[in-house]
C-alpha cells in the first residue's frame, strides 16, 4: 500500500508538473500576444472588421485659351461582387442575370464571382440607365460605385497635344502626362465597420476622408486657330500627296504656343484604335510588344518628339549671325556661278544651270542662294557660328512644357569638315525640332529676344480660381532688335518679291522663308524631301509665326510650292480671327 501511495503521489506530482507547465506557456503565450503584439493583433482585428472605399477625385478638365473644354472627366458607374456574399444556389443565377444586363461573356463572369478576393469588379464606365438596371436587379453581393471616365468632346481635334489616360486614368501622352500630377488631384477614402461577410455594421464609427480634386489646366492652344491649321494641311497633304503634314504656330512675343498640327492623328476617346480601319486591324494581330511601340508612334507628337532637316528655312540664323556681327549687309552684292568650291569638292545651288549672278545680300536670302550662304559661313567661322546656334537655343532643347522633347542632331564643331560646315550655313547636315526652328525664328519677330515656348497658361481650380499662372520666360538676347529689323525686312523681301510670294495674303505685311532638304532618316537614295516655310506676320509687328513642313510631297517638292500655299491657306483665316492690324494693301 505504501508503495503503491508513492507511486500514485509521483503520478499526480508529474501530471501536476505538466499541467503547471502547460498552463505557465498559456499564461506567458497569452501575455505575449495581449502585451507584446497587443498592437498589432489590435490593428488586424481593426482592418478585419473595417471596410476602406476609395474616394475618388475628380480630375481636371484640359480646356483651350478661350475656355471651350478639350478633356473632361463624366461620371460613370463600376459594378462589384462580393463573393462572399453571394450564396452558392445563386452563383449560375447571378452570373446568368449579370452578363444579360452588362452585354458581358457569362463564363466570364462567373469565373470572376468564384474569386476568393473579397471585392471584384465586374464591370466599369456605365451609364446611368444600366446603372438603375443592376440596382433594380437586387442581385445578393453586387455593388455600384460613381466612378469617372476621360471624355474627349473635339475628338481627333489637338489630339497629340492633349494626350490620352489609361484605364486607371493616368496621363499616358501630351498633356494628360505632363501634367497628370496637377490633374489627378489627392484621393479620399471612406471607412466603414463591417462584418465577416463584409456587410455594414449599424453601429460603430464610420469616418469620411474628402477627396481633394485635381486642377484645371487651362491651354495656350486657340481651338479655332488649331481648326484652321488641321484643315488646311490635310488639304495640303491631299494636293501635294506627302506622306505627312504638320504645322506648328505660336505668339512670337510670349512663346504661347497657339496651334500644334499633323495629318496623322487619332481619336484619344479611343486611343487604341487608329482612325484607318486598314490599320486596325493590322494592330489587332500585333504583339503586345509591337502594338505598344505602333501606339506610341501614333500618340507622340513630332512637332517636339522628332528632328528633321530644315534646309533654307535655316539660312535666317546664318543671316542673323552676319548681320549681327557685321560681316556682311543686306545691300553688299556678291556673284552666283552656281556652284562654289569648298576644299575641292564642288557644292551646287539649286539653281546651278541657271546661276543667279550678281545680286544683293538680301536678293540672295530671296533667291535661297547656297554659294552665298556657304561665304556667310566662312566669314563668321566655325566658333562665331556654333555661338549663334548656342544664342537662338538650336544645341539644347527648348524646354517647352511638354512630355518627349527630341534634341538636334548637331556634328561636334572639332571634328567639323569645311565642307560639313558650309553645308550647315545652308541648313543642311543639321538636324532640329520644328520646335526649336519656330522659336529661333519667334526671336527675329521679338527684336531679337528669345522666350521659352509653353503649352499651358493656368491652372485653376473648380471655382475657376487662378492657383497658378505661366506667363512669358525670356531667355536671352539672341540679337540686336536692329539685327531682327534688318532680317524681317529680307523676310519681307521673300514673300513680296521672291520666292515665298505663294504665301502672301491680301491686306497683311508678311514675312518668311521657304525650305527644301532632303530626308536622310529614310535614306540617301531615296530622294524623299522636306518641303518647309517658316514665316512671321505682320511683318512690322509680328503676332503669329509658323512653320509647316510637307514630309516627302511628290510631284511639287519645294517648299515655294508645297507648304507656302498651305501657310497662306492658315493665314488667310487666322490673322482676320485673330484681329491682326491689317497693312492697307
């Protein structure tokens, strides 16, 4: 008996033991898990039974100069499902009933309603009548929230300029991008104390966080302006039958940049389909890869994102630089045998089997002599001639405020040949933005004064308050405003009594100059041209400038004959809208 009692006390005194111990790890686990994860167990728990619904701000509207609206966002409506909320005897049902109100693939949706996430979505940018329908339809687990969608309502109208959004209404090109940040706006959220199931407690703190909406940005653009331009160069590309036209035109005293133009344009209400039924479905069978880069090239706009040879339109800085430093004048005369020899190699005027012989400084600029040019050239020297280019902006990029600006293609002035550096005097072996040539030019226009080009005005926010302003950005002094005056006059010359004459409009002094290079991007025996004018009008007080450029025009490849006529088609229509003072005759 005694022994046996013994045993029976070291049992009891073991099993104590352990339940002492079990009981000491609970206390301790216990402990651990109130004390020391007390916060964090306290925050899951909290995010358990809480429910964050994102608030959504509104994004800005993108509008023109004069107010009338180029993007907005509308209100639309997303359908969401709560798996968890919807009974399985219900599934088929549910899935039937929502693919028939939604005009949506079944299998599809069901796939999505056997999700184990706790909110889908279904569906996005409804109206409101298919809104009240999936309301009417009382269907278990199915929610409706407002939602936005971007709508365009000039369509195809600026559509490089303005850009596009994502899906998730992000700026993806144009300004939508550049400015997405002021756009967007800061987004709310709602929080609701929930069950399980993820239904709405009736009691419990239910807190509201405003969205903050995004501001307005208000353009330089002039929709009538930017009309008149895309008409007349799709009427250009038509006559001409070029490849491309574009057009870029801007207040040569403020660097407000009032029309930016191509033929080869899209709807951004539907970004991802191109206009040409042809091309669409040549997109459908792309990679994502290969559709991706198609999509970029036909958002980006190649007025900023691409460079191009100017020729002739160029020989303005070369005349600027020799006027400025006094290496020539517009009265000095010098012969044209049609051809001059640089260091052995014979380079031609256009008009080599014609030779314009004797004539003036300024008759040369009319005349768009080479050899004359190639002699401004070498009297200013390669150091005196790269000092202009740095001066009108040409070696760096504008800054305009604007997403994917190219940078000119310029040769290292060190390993410059003497026959590389006269045909440059000419505005050939250079390659720039249409950009940075219209704002070289702007600065002839503004007594010499170069200022930075923009897009945007303002932004305002929802009451229309001004919260931001973008007004004029003088860079430099280019040159002397008796510089500029000396090469308004010769542009005058041009269009009055010389080669740009298929530019002048009745009633208003203009000047300009035509242009004709070669497009080496599609290779040297490919004989595709540029056909450009650059202009400035009035001419004594210059209020528009703009350049067109006819990419590879067949037929009629110079710039005298395919983009002259188109400028004055813009102009004709543009300066009466704009109220520029007329010159009587």
């Amino acid at each position: 008996m005694t022994k046996a009692t013994n045993i029976s006390k070291k049992r009891s005194i073991y099993i104590f033991g352990i339940l002492a111990a079990v009981m000491l790890a609970l206390c301790l686990r216990a402990g651990y898990i109130q004390i020391v994860k007390g916060e964090t167990y306290t925050a899951m728990a909290e995010n358990q039974q809480t429910r964050n619904k994102v608030v959504s701000a509104n994004r800005g509207s993108i509008s023109d100069r004069n107010g009338d609206i180029m993007a907005v966002s509308a209100t639309t409506y997303v359908v969401w499902a709560r798996p968890a909320n919807i009974p399985k005897k219900e599934l088929e049902s549910t899935a039937k009933e929502l693919a028939e109100l939604l005009d949506l693939d079944k299998a599809d949706v069901k796939k999505k309603l056997r999700q184990e996430s706790v909110l889908v979505k279904i569906a996005k940018d409804l109206d409101e009548k298919t809104k009240e329908k999936v309301k009417d339809s009382k269907l278990n687990g199915i929610e409706i929230t407002k939602g936005k969608t971007r709508y365009y309502p000039m369509k195809t109208l600026a559509a490089q300029v303005i850009g596009n959004v994502s899906s998730d209404g992000d700026g993806l090109a144009g300004l939508e991008l550049q400015y997405n940040n002021e756009l967007n706006g800061i987004a709310g959220r709602q929080v609701e104390k929930t069950d399980p199931a993820g239904r709405t407690l009736s009691y419990g703190t239910n807190d509201t966080y405003q969205a903050e909406d995004g501001l307005n940005v208000v353009t330089t653009l002039d929709a009538v302006v930017q009309s008149h331009a895309e008409k007349a160069i799709k009427t250009g590309k038509k006559n001409t039958k070029a490849d491309k036209v574009t057009c870029l035109m801007m207040n040569p005293k403020t660097g407000e940049i009032l029309a930016s133009a191509t033929t080869e344009t899209y709807d951004p209400n539907n970004a991802r389909i191109p206009l040409s039924d042809t091309e669409a479905k040549k997109v459908e069978k792309m990679s994502p890869k290969d559709k991706a880069e198609y999509l970029n090239k036909m958002w980006r706009n190649p007025l900023f994102s691409d460079t191009y040879e100017p020729g002739s339109t160029f020989k303005l800085l070369t005349l600027s630089a020799a006027l400025e430093e006094k290496t020539s004048s517009l009265k000095q005369h010098f012969h044209c045998s049609g051809t001059y020899n640089v260091s052995g190699t014979i380079l031609r005027c256009w008009r080599y089997d014609n030779p314009h012989g004797d004539e003036t400084l300024k008759q040369a600029v009319g005349n768009s002599c080479n050899p004359v040019f190639i002699q401004l050239g070498k009297r200013l020297g390669v150091d005196t001639f790269y000092k202009y280019l740095d001066l009108f902006g040409i070696t760096e990029k504008t800054g305009v405020d604007f997403p994917g600006e190219a940078q000119a293609q310029i040769q290292n002035k060190d390993k410059l040949t003497s026959v590389d550096f006269a045909t440059m005097s000419y505005g050939q072996g250079i390659s720039v933005t249409p950009v940075q040539l219209l704002t070289a030019v702007s600065a002839i226009g503004n007594d010499g004064v170069l200022v930075r080009p923009h897009m945007v005005s303002k932004l305002t926010d929802a009451d229309g308050n001004t919260v931001k302003s973008y007004g004029t950005e003088v860079v430099r002094q280019a040159i002397s405003k008796e510089t500029a005056e000396e090469v308004k006059e010769a542009m005058e010359y041009v269009v009055e009594e010389s080669g740009g004459t298929a530019a002048k409009v009745k009633g208003y002094k203009m000047g300009g100059k035509t242009g004709t290079a070669q497009n080496e991007s599609k290779g040297l025996a490919s004989k595709t041209y540029y056909a450009s004018f650059v202009g400035l009008a009035p001419i004594d007080d210059p209020e528009v400038a703009i350049l067109v450029v006819v990419d590879n025009p067949k037929g009629k490849i110079h710039g005298s004959e395919a983009a002259a006529p188109i400028v004055k088609e813009i102009m004709e229509s543009v300066l009466p809208y704009l109220q520029a003072r007329p010159s009587g005759k």
